[in-house]
C-alpha cells in the first residue's frame, strides 16, 4: 500500500444537508471575502461599514437631518446600538445630534462639513474596492445577481423599514 506524502492535501468532499443550506453558506463565505476589500478601505480612516453606510445616508438628506430611527431602519445591516455608532460619529466630528423641542423623544442626526469632506476623499477609495470585489463580473451578470439577491431576501424585508437600496 503507498503511503500518501505528509504535506498532500487531503481532499474532503464537500456534502450539505440542503441546495438552500449550499446556497446560504456559499453568500456567507462571498460576504467573508468581500467585506476584507471593504474593510481595508475604511479600516484606513477609523469607520466600520456601517458608520460609513450612516453617513452616505446623512449625506442624501442634507442639509436636512434624519430621525435615528428612520437611520436605523435604512441601513444596509442592522445595528444593534445606534448610540454608540452615532456617539462615535459625533465624538470624531462627523455628525450632529439635535432634539426638537416639538417632541424631545425624537433625535435628529445631520452630518457634518467634516463628514461630508470625508466621504469625498473615500469616494475613488471605495469605488476601487467595488471594482476589485465585482469587476470581474459583467454587467448582465451583476444584474442577475443583484434581482437574485433582491429576490431571496424579498420575504424577509418589512415592508416599513426598508433599506435604501429596496426603495
């Protein structure tokens, strides 16, 4: 019998309990690997995608300000405590926090001039990581994967928080 070489890989074959498990592990593991291209881009200047995600729609309302609610349920992935990613937006000066006397349970959030300058000098840095994560992919092949994806998590939205990109 020959003896297989210490250093050979070993082959495992790959068995999943379900196509829907396949598929759920397969978004996971791409989201693994992409989300490290978007990470280097933001890990340079001290944002998380989401801080950057809050910003880009504070910045689709201004001069105007948003709810923190109403931010909340339009980011891309949900935060657990708004607080705290708003406390360090604001801390780094990037973002203003008002309560309107009308109705002191309500927090306004509006950007800054210095996050509204931020998010200029991220923009090529961030347009170069999308290019690197899905570039390879033509343009017919990103629209089908984009109404897939739209498609697959369609049931699952809630109609009155919708994130903007289901708008």
């Amino acid at each position: 019998m020959a003896k297989t070489p210490a250093n050979a890989a070993t082959v495992v074959k790959q068995s999943f309990d379900s196509m829907e498990q396949e598929v759920f592990l397969n978004l996971w593991r791409t989201y693994d690997r992409l989300k490290s291209i978007e990470d280097e881009v933001f890990g340079r200047v001290g944002l998380s995608a989401q801080q950057y995600n809050a910003l880009r729609l504070l910045r689709s309302v201004h001069p105007k300000t948003m709810p923190t609610l109403v931010l909340g349920g339009r980011l891309i992935s949900r935060a657990p405590d708004m607080t705290r990613l708003l406390d360090r937006l604001e801390r780094r000066g990037l973002l203003l926090r008002e309560r309107k006397p009308e109705n002191r349970r309500v927090v306004e959030v509006r950007i800054t001039k210095d996050g509204m300058q931020l998010l200029d000098e991220l923009h090529d840095a961030v347009q170069e990581s999308h290019q690197r994560q899905l570039g390879h992919l033509d343009q017919k092949a990103l629209r089908q994967l984009s109404d897939l994806l739209r498609q697959a998590r369609q049931p699952h939205e809630d109609a009155h928080k919708l994130s903007f990109i289901d708008e």
